[in-house]
C-alpha cells in the first residue's frame, strides 16, 4: 500500500513538474501576438525596419552608433550616477545578493578595448564573453539578439571612439547557486533563440520599426513584462507592468483603465519622448531615467512607429490598479484626510506642497502636478515613496529639474506617513504602505 502511494505521488510530482516545464518553456515569444509570417530581413520588401530611421540616412558609422547605443539605452545600465559614461560599476541589486555592470569603455584592460567584432557580436547576442564566461541576463541579450550584426557593430564603432576609462568592475556578491554562471547556458537555451529580427509581412513597415525599437534595442519588456519562475518575461502577461529595480513599471498595454488605451497617439508619444504629460503625470525612477537616457533622443517618425506597435499589444487589465483619478483635490489643507493622517499632512505641508500644491496642481512646475498620475494612483504606493527615498531628477526644455531626495531626512516611518497621505488625497484608492515596507525599497533600488 505504502509503495502504491509513493508512486502515485511520484506520478503526480512528474506531472506537475512536466506541466510546469512545458508552460515555462513552450511561451510565446514576444512578438508571437501578432500572428501573420515572418520572413528574413533580406526578404523583406517594404522599408528596411531595422538601423537608424531617415533622418540619419546619410549619417556616418559613428552617428549611426551613437543614435542606435541611445535607442538601446547602454548608459542606463553602464553609467553609476556622477561617474564616468559607460565606465560600469552599476549596481543591480537582487534578491540573492548585487551584480554590477561591466566597463564597455576602450580600455584594453578593465573595459571592451581588446575585443573583436566577433567577441562583441557574441556578447551582445549570445550573452558569451570572449572568454567564454557566461553573462546575466541582466544584461538584456535575450532583446538585443534580434539585433542585426550591421546594428551591433556600428554601437562597437561609437564606444570605441570615446575615451577608454580605466575602471575595474567591482566584484558580484551573488549567493549560491546564482552565483554559477555556467548555469546561464541552459537559461539561454530556453529562453534565447540567438536569432536576428524577422520583418512580419502581415504589418506595416511602420509597425515593424517600432516592433525592433521596442523588442530589439528599447527591450521595454524587460521593465514592463512579469518574469516567469525561470526569471524569464512571460509574454503572456505582455506589458501589463511589472517590478524593476523596485520600481513599479506600469502597463503599457492598450488596457483604457489601467494601460494606455484611454490615451490618445499624441499623449502617448509626448510622455514617451518627454516623460511628462500635463493630468497623466511624470516618468520618474527607472523610467524617467530611460527617457531621459535614450527616448528623448529618438527622432519623431521612431516615436510615432513605437506609438503604431504599442497600440496593436493586446489589451491586459492589472487588477492592483484602479482606473486614476483625474479631479483636482481640495484647495483647502484642512480637510477630511488632514485630519485621518496627521502626521503625514505636516510632513507634506513642510517639505511637498509648496511644489505639488494643496490640489495637486503645481502652482511652479508642470512637471511637478499629481493630478492624474499613475503613481498616486496606485494602491501600493510603491513608486511614490520610492520618490521621497531617492528623490526624482529629470530633463526639461529649461534645464534639470529636480526634487531633492529626503530617504537621509525623514525615516521610514515618516515616509510612509507622507506616501498614505498623497496616495489618500491625491488618488483613487488610498495605500496602506508600512515603515518596514519602505525599508524593503530602500534594499531594492539599483544605482
């Protein structure tokens, strides 16, 4: 009896485990929602989507690599704040421990300077350095694969033009076993096909760029998209928003409530392009950094390609999210939610209101208004607390704009009182965030 039992479980743990395997690794991929027939690039008879968009036609191999490594957003990732461009040292932290960002300067020894066109092209597609070691997906090869060889190697071209920065990668602190690079090979077998874009024949030329600016360069779904259990993007939940760097990365689906479906093309394309758009809010953490670091330097006719593939995403409700509210609060500082949230209407009023104001309208800086915003409106208030930790510092027409960082100034006990208190008077549904909630954020924002 006993051992029928044991293989009657045995036969139900090969079974879920089968099942599991086959939902992780049969997924789809992230351009499969389209349907229609991919053909090769040399195929292809309508406008070539791949390189740098008209405007730059007649522009050199350096140019070209300077738009396309901006388009892929390498500073982000490659940059620590205040120190050199592309010098590395970018810290990732992770659940099982920080991995930091490799020098792609010049530099023949602590940077890329001694790599060949193949080792670059191998790194970028098949996440192998030229030594063999394997890297984390961390960076995105599993984006940048769909890139064509001509595209990689003119970013090699602009990166080794700059100036060589001696600067040693500091080392991983990764727990065991993510610590086993080695393992990445069977990730990568599963996860990355190694394989260049295929124009979709049944789209546009329009929708095909942007399909290799979101998916090949832009990788907007490794911010966007949640992971599966292998830490792999489920596209089935294809931009419906996701965690990144603590951050909440919000849906980008055509979803009217909780997406960007009640949006028109020219709001879309104006917060993409420039991070803010008057009652829909601002781009701030890692997406402010994103537009800042590489879409606002996207011509227009890349934008408004992005904005023609966005739209034709399936539509996926997040259902943490309520629909934003778009009415302006109180002008009086003495209402209902002052009186429920004490502490957090004084800190507001000693340190946020003079930019944000009492209704949420800024009275100095458009940049600065809540009303409308998807970060006020979000129950966990994940992002606006973030805010207050770190502080938000973004590019405007005038110049930097900046709201200065308070994590040093308040504690985490304050900082929550002051996320509630905006969340409950600023948005649709009030959050509930804790002091040892905020704590947990503070561990998982990189830099």
């Amino acid at each position: 009896m006993k051992r029928a039992l044991g293989i009657a479980i045995a036969i139900v743990i090969v079974v879920v485990l089968g099942a599991l395997g086959w939902f992780v690794v049969l997924a789809p991929g992230p351009l499969d929602f389209a349907g229609g027939q991919t053909v090769p690039l040399a195929e292809y008879k309508e406008a070539n989507p791949t390189g740098v968009p008209g405007a730059l036609a007649n522009a050199g191999l350096i140019e070209r690599g300077e738009y396309l490594a901006q388009a892929g957003d390498c500073a982000a990732c490659h940059t620590v704040k205040g120190g050199k461009p592309f010098a590395g040292g970018f810290a990732f932290k992770l659940p099982f421990g920080t991995l930091y960002s490799s020098n792609i300067t010049p530099d023949k020894e602590t940077g890329i300077g001694a790599w060949s066109d193949a080792d670059f092209l191998k790194a970028v597609h098949q996440g192998v350095a030229p030594d063999g070691t394997r890297l984390y997906p961390a960076f995105p090869y599993a984006a940048y694969t769909l890139m064509t060889d001509e595209d990689v190697l003119a970013i090699k071209a602009y990166l080794f033009s700059l100036p060589p920065v001696r600067a040693a990668t500091p080392p991983n602190t990764l727990s065991f076993p993510f610590n086993q690079r080695w393992l990445m090979a069977f990730w990568s077998a599963f996860f990355n096909p190694n394989e260049r874009y295929r124009p979709n024949t049944a789209q546009s030329a329009e929708w095909n760029r942007g399909a290799y600016i979101a998916e090949a360069m832009g990788h907007c779904g490794d911010c966007h998209t949640p992971r599966n259990p292998m830490q792999a993007m489920d596209h089935r939940r294809k931009f419906m928003g996701a965690v990144a760097a603590g951050w909440k990365a919000y849906n980008l689906t055509p979803d009217k409530e909780t997406g960007v479906g009640a949006w028109s093309d020219e709001t879309l394309a104006k917060f993409i392009s420039t991070g803010h758009v008057e009652g829909y809010g601002t781009a701030s953490g890692p997406m402010g950094e994103a537009i800042d670091n590489s879409l606002r330097h996207l011509k227009p006719e890349d934008i408004k390609a992005l904005v023609v593939y966005l739209r034709t995403v399936p539509p996926i409700s997040d259902p943490a999210l309520p629909a934003p509210r778009t009415a302006l609060a109180s002008a009086s500082p003495k209402d209902g939610t002052a009186e429920a949230d004490a502490r957090g209407a004084e800190l507001f009023a000693g340190a946020c209101v003079s930019c944000h104001g009492w209704t949420g309208k800024s009275p100095v800086l458009a940049i600065a208004t809540f009303t409308g915003a998807r970060a006020v409106n979000d129950p966990s208030a994940r992002n606006v607390a973030q805010a207050i930790v770190w502080g938000v510092t973004r590019e405007t027409p005038s110049g930097p704009a900046v709201m200065p960082a308070f994590g040093h100034a308040y504690s985490n006990t304050e900082i929550a009182a002051i996320a509630n208190y905006v969340t409950k008077r600023f948005g649709a549904v009030p959050s509930a965030i804790t002091a040892d909630q905020v704590a947990e954020l503070r561990g998982q924002a990189s830099q």
